[in-house]
C-alpha cells in the first residue's frame, strides 16, 4: 500500500507539471508542419496490426502508436529511448548491441546465443528482423511506430510471443518536397538529417532519399591518460525508398538501407565489497551516480546494418496479395573487457581475483525472408487474411579472450555459428455476425530446422580465469510449432468497442551457443509456449476529443526460455535454460485528449506483475534456486508516461508550443536471482521545452530540457564478487539542446 501511495503521488505531481509547464520538446501532432491538424480533436490513426490498415480503435489488439516526427524532436531517436514513452515496454541494456533486449509485459529473452531469438519482434517495413541486435541502432526516417502487447504469433511469427514493435517507415511523395533537421545537445551531442522526395515519373515513379549523421562524446569520463569521453556514439545512414505504381491495381515498393555505428557503451561502478576492487578502479569511487571510469582498453564496438526489400501488393476484384522479399546483413564487431578494472598495461594493478581481461567478438548475420499474404475483401462476413513464411537465417561468430593475471598472459579463440530455416503457414479470420458482433479466428503453423557448430581451442589445457579448455560439437533439431488466436468483439455503441482474446503462442527450440560453451550446452532447449487472455475496451467520446484504451491481461509461459547464473573457469557467466513457468498479469490504460484546439493531453499507465511460478534449478547453478513467486526482472509492477502540449497561434500565424512529459517508475529488480544490489529504486524524469513554429513558412525551432530534475537512475544494474556495476543512460543528468527544421 505505501509504494501504491508513491505511485500515486508521483503520478499527480507529474499531471500538475504537465499541466502547467511552459515548454515544449516534442511535436504531438503526426503531421509535417504545412499539413498540421488545426481540428478540435484526437486525430484518426490507422494501423497494420491485423496486416490490413484498420482506425487504431477499431482493432481488437491492445497496441501503442508513436510518431516518427514527434519521437525525432524528443531526442528519442532508438529503440532503447523509445520505451520511456510505453509504460508496458522496458529495456535492457548490457554492453554491445547484440546483448541488449526488449522486454514488453515483462517478457523477454535474455541472452547472447545465436541460437535463440527473441521474444519480442521486431518488423521493419513488413521484414521481420530475426536478431534484437540488428534493431537496437537508429531510427532513419519513421512515420510511426506501433507496439502490439501480449503474444501476436499468429500474423507475425514464433518470436513475437510477447509482443512486436512494428516500425512504419515513410513513403515517397508525388509531390516535390524536402527537410533539413538538425539538433545539438549538451555534451556534444550532434544530428542533422536531410531528404528529398518526389515523383520521377508523375503518377507512376516517385522516390524519396534520406541522409543521416549523428554523433555523441558521451556522458562517462575515463580518467585514464587520454581516456577521453565513453558511452558515446556516432552513426552515419542512408535510406532510399522508390513507390512504382504502374497501374491503379499494382504498387510496388523498394527499400534500400545503410546504417554504420560505432559506440562506446560502459558500464561504471555502481557499489563496491572489495578493497582490491576499490584499489584497482582508484582514483575513481564507487557511487549510485558514479559517471567514471578508469581503464586503457575502453569498449569499442562497431556495426554495418543493410538490406534491401521489395513489397508488392497486387488488387484484383477487392483482393490484395502481397509479397514481401528481403535479405539483410549485420555485421558487429566488439572490443570490451569482462575485467571490472582492466587496466591490463598497468600490471600493479592486476590480481587474481580480477584479472585484466580483453574481448574481441565479431558478428556476421544474413538473413533472406519470403512473405505471401492474401487479404479477402472488405466488409464480408468472412474476412481474412493468409500467407506463407520463409526464413532462412546464418550466423558465424568468433570470440577471443586475452587473460592477463600479472604473471602471464594466457588467451582462447571460439568460432561458432548457427544456421535456421523456418517455414510457417498462417491465417486469421474476422466473421462478421452482425454490424456490432464479430469473432476471430486465427492459426499458424511453423517448422524450424536449427543447426550450430561450435569449437574453441585455448592456450592452456586446463581451465583458467575466464576460459574453458579446448572443445568442439555440434547440433541440430527440427521441430513443428502451432500458435492462434480466438476472440470475440461486441461494438456496445458507435464508438465503444469491448473485446475479449485467447491467444496461443510459440517460440521455437534453442541452443546455448557462446564463447565458454560446455557439454551441457550441447542439448537443444523446449519451444517456449504461452496461454493468454486479454479483455479489452475501446472508446471515443465528446466527437473524439477524448480517446481511452484499456486492456485487462493474463498470461502464463511454459519452457521459458531466460538465463541462470553459473560459474565457468571461475568466472560468473549467465547461462540459456528452460527455466520453468512464468506468468504476467495486469491493467494497462491509454488516455488522448484534446479539449480544445490548442491543448492536448496523453496519459498512459500500466501495472504488471510478472513474476516466476516454477522455476526449474540446474543441479549447477551458482546461485539460490529459491525463486518461485519473486518478480521478473526488468518489469516495474507500476509504470507511466504523461504529456500536455499547448499550441498558441499568434497573429502573424506562428505558433508557440508549450509542453512537457513525465515517466514515472517504480521500482525495479534487474537479477532473475534477486540481489539486493540490483534494484533501482522508484525514479520519475520531467522533460520539457518551448517550440516556435510556422506552418506556412515550414519551419520549427525548439528549446529542449530533458531530465529537468536532475535524477540519476540505472538501465541495468549487475552484481559480482566483489562489485556491482551500472548502465548509464543519456539522460543520467540535466541537460539541455536546441532542435531546428526546414521544410521545402
């Protein structure tokens, strides 16, 4: 009742803020500036979530929309940024892109293996993106965004068994247009985009090209001799896109992307339990808001992501088919240190209990996809929508790790990869009773064939600090998977809608595949199951000056697919398993108003409690296999964000714009083992600006303050022998920028 009593505490002074804040960071309004909405309403969005467009309200899936504009003036330019804005959704982040997970519900699958995919999917342009890792980098040029909550296997595949984030990229115009954008942050942080779009052929050809350059010095110093800023960034993209419409039947797409990032993510130390540890980070001190560091081997890990995808939709006699064909390339590569001092040219500095350690890793992911779907007409008694599937995934590896003692200097090298094809056949129905009762029906049907091969040699043939002796295996499983969905919806008027779900979802089977693999390793895990139920409501009030969405929710996992710490050559290291049962329940609530044309307001809330029902111990595990009952990590029972916008349009028809937003969390444990040194305490962060706009001018300037009460706070927190270290976000402290556009 007291963190309740918090929660709702928090949750009225971050209304009060919003409401009467004089700023204005972020552009509510989905619309470019010349095309703004000036209507006394919540504006109409449309979705893809059943894989046809529909009105947001009308379909009977719990989903989130965040504009691409809106979330660019925000500064929340990625994935892990994004999450502030969706109460249900976290994000984990550990070291390199490819470690780094997306929770929603509470849900998500921890782990480093190419064996494994994730829980949430992410779709971009219709491609699904079979590694987490190849989403985790920037934003290029997004209409919107659409988070779906809760298992939605049946459209969009086995690893959307918690949820995906379907990213909307934006179209080509017939009309000649252009904009220029860019933004400076305090710390250095720098972003100008640019593109051009219009028709080449008028009627028939268009094409739109987008250019992008951002970089970051970071918000961590490393003391060290020359050390310089980390936990930075610089990214550098492109992305082309040409819409062929030769007839009014047939409309072909073609997308073309680029993106190249180096980064430097860090982790600081957060507590310290050791003198040693405490002499080998020296000058540098321990704290909750500890930004340094001292190490001369800083992390340094790069990215290449591309792809090219063609869509063609095809209508004939109110049918649509559509075919989706992509292939993608990630390549990653990390430079980082397991080591919690690493300073491995400073031998005074090493001892046995921490070794100076040095990684390099190197990814290189391709993957080619086919989607069929065929959409029925419209307004039928029978709609529906079928496809077939294919991906066909292949994963090389190699991971080196230099050991440096202070007396010798010791190394292993593992090279690995993984191979998957996954077949599915799926469809989902809507049989319309009557013009206010509906049923849905869905199934998918999928096969998977995964395959890894592994082997590691090492300079020692006994285990040391890190490293496991020289070994070599391989594996392969193929298993069938059915996931669906049944459901029905009830308008109780015009603009109400309630609906009531049991969705039935499927991940496939996995394979622990990593640098320090053992023969327990070697057997595949379980598909991962779930069962859920989800009742929701949907209404539109006032002449839709007033939009509420609320979603109730209950499911329950089989074969969990998440990791349990155990110790490898004297190293603590986190290891993929069936971990048992786990569940997640609760309440989310999505509130638009728009009282008058000038004032907007946004209020979303979640409560989720994710928990583990019945965890299965490994007779190795390194830690207490007492967990049943004891919350998920990364899921805050209690999460919000609210924002108010004021648009004040002045006689020379510029218009001011004052507003804010405020996340509230509660507190958070990030150890699936419960460590007291892992639990970020309840946090809130106001944002907040002032933006001078003019519509007919097409141009946008903004004043932007972010974390505006200056908290400190941890995206993850990770306990070891010894030390406990944290994630540092961007927004760790104040800080202030200046955002401007230019629209032609």
């Amino acid at each position: 009742m007291k963190s309740n009593k918090k929660f709702f505490g928090a949750l009225t002074t971050g209304a009060l803020l919003v409401a009467t804040a004089y700023a204005g960071a972020e552009e509510t309004d989905p619309t470019p500036l010349k095309g703004r909405d000036d209507s006394a309403s919540v504006p109409s969005v449309t979705v893809s979530a059943t894989r046809r467009n529909a009105s947001l309200q009308s379909v009977p899936v719990a989903v989130t929309v965040l504009d691409g504009d809106a979330l660019n003036n925000a500064n929340r330019t990625s994935i892990d940024t994004i999450v502030q804005e969706v109460p249900s959704v976290t994000f984990r982040q550990q070291g390199g892109n490819k470690d780094s997970t997306i929770f929603v519900r509470g849900i998500g699958t921890i782990s480093t293996s190419p064996g494994v995919e994730p829980t949430v999917s992410t779709v971009i342009d219709g491609v699904v993106y079979a590694r987490p890792g190849q989403a985790t980098l920037d934003l290029l040029d997004i209409e919107h965004i659409e988070i779906l909550r809760g298992p939605q296997g049946t459209l969009f595949g086995k690893n959307a068994s918690s949820g995906v984030l379907n990213v909307i990229g934006r179209k080509s115009t017939q009309e000649t247009t252009g904009f220029v954008d860019a933004s400076w942050y305090e710390g250095n942080e720098k972003r100008v985009r640019a593109g051009v779009s219009g028709a080449i052929q008028p009627g028939v050809v268009s094409a739109s090209v987008t250019g992008l350059y951002a970089d970051y010095d970071g918000n961590i110093n490393n003391v060290h001799a020359g050390g310089g800023k980390l936990n930075g960034y610089d990214r550098k993209g492109v992305r082309a896109r040409v819409d062929i419409t030769p007839n009014r039947d047939l409309d072909i797409a073609l997308i073309a992307d680029y993106l190249r990032s180096t980064s430097s993510p860090t982790f600081t130390a957060y507590k310290s339990t050791a003198a040693a540890f405490d002499a080998g980070i020296a000058p540098v001190v321990a704290g909750a808001e500890n930004r340094q560091v001292n190490t001369d081997i800083p992390s340094d890990i790069r990215d290449k992501n591309k792809g090219l995808s063609a869509q063609v939709d095809y209508r004939f006699n109110g049918y649509t088919l559509t075919s989706i064909t992509a292939v993608r390339d990630w390549d990653n590569t990390q430079y980082t240190s397991t080591s919690a001092i690493g300073n491995a040219a400073e031998v005074a500095r090493i001892t046995t209990a921490f070794p100076a350690t040095r990684d390099i890793g190197t990814v290189e992911f391709k993957q080619a996809s086919q989607e069929l779907r065929l959409a029925s007409p419209k307004e039928q008694l029978a709609e529906y929508v079928v496809g077939a599937y294919y991906l066909h995934g292949k994963d090389r590896e190699v991971y080196q790790r230099i050991v440096n003692n202070g007396s010798a200097i010791n190394s292993g090298r593992a090279d690995y990869g993984v191979k998957n094809d996954s077949y599915s056949l799926f469809g989902e129905s809507t049989l319309n009773f009557a013009s206010d009762w509906r049923a849905i029906a869905g199934a998918r049907w999928t096969r998977d064939d995964l395959s890894y091969d592994h082997a590691r040699t090492s300079t020692q043939t006994v285990a040391f600090a890190g490293v496991q002796p020289a070994t070599q295996s391989t594996g392969s499983t193929s298993k069938d998977g059915y996931s669906g969905r049944v459901g029905l919806q009830y308008d109780i008027a015009r603009d109400i809608n309630t609906y009531a779900t049991y969705s039935r979802g499927y991940k496939g089977p996995a394979y622990n595949v990593f640098f320090n693999m053992l023969s327990r390793d070697t057997l595949a895990l379980k598909p991962e199951t779930s069962d859920s139920f989800e009742l929701g409501l949907k209404a539109s009030a006032f002449d839709r000056k007033l939009t509420a969405n609320i979603a109730v929710f209950d499911t329950r996992y089989s074969n969990y697919q998440a990791n349990f710490y155990d110790t490898v050559a004297g190293a603590v290291v986190t290891r993929l398993i069936n971990a048992g049962d786990v569940s997640t329940k609760g309440v989310e609530l999505d509130l638009n108003a728009r009282p008058t044309r000038e004032l907007t307001l946004t209020q979303s809330l979640a409560y989720t409690d994710a928990k583990i029902d019945s965890f299965n111990c490994p007779a190795a595990a390194a830690a207490s296999c007492n967990l049943n009952g004891q919350p998920l990590p990364f899921s805050p029972k209690w999460k919000s964000f609210t924002r108010a916008n004021y648009a004040l349009p002045l006689q020379n028809g510029f218009i001011v714009d004052f507003s804010a937003d405020y996340t509230y969390q509660a507190k958070t444990q990030y150890d699936l083992f419960q460590s007291a040194d892992a639990i970020q305490g309840a946090y809130g962060i106001v944002n907040a600006g002032i933006a001078l706009s003019s519509p007919a001018g097409g141009w946008r300037i903004a004043l932007v303050g972010k974390n505006l009460a200056n908290k400190s706070y941890a995206t993850n927190l990770v306990s070891s022998t010894g030390y406990v270290t944290r994630a540092v976000p961007r927004d760790d402290e104040r800080y202030f920028g200046i955002t401007a556009r230019k629209e032609f």
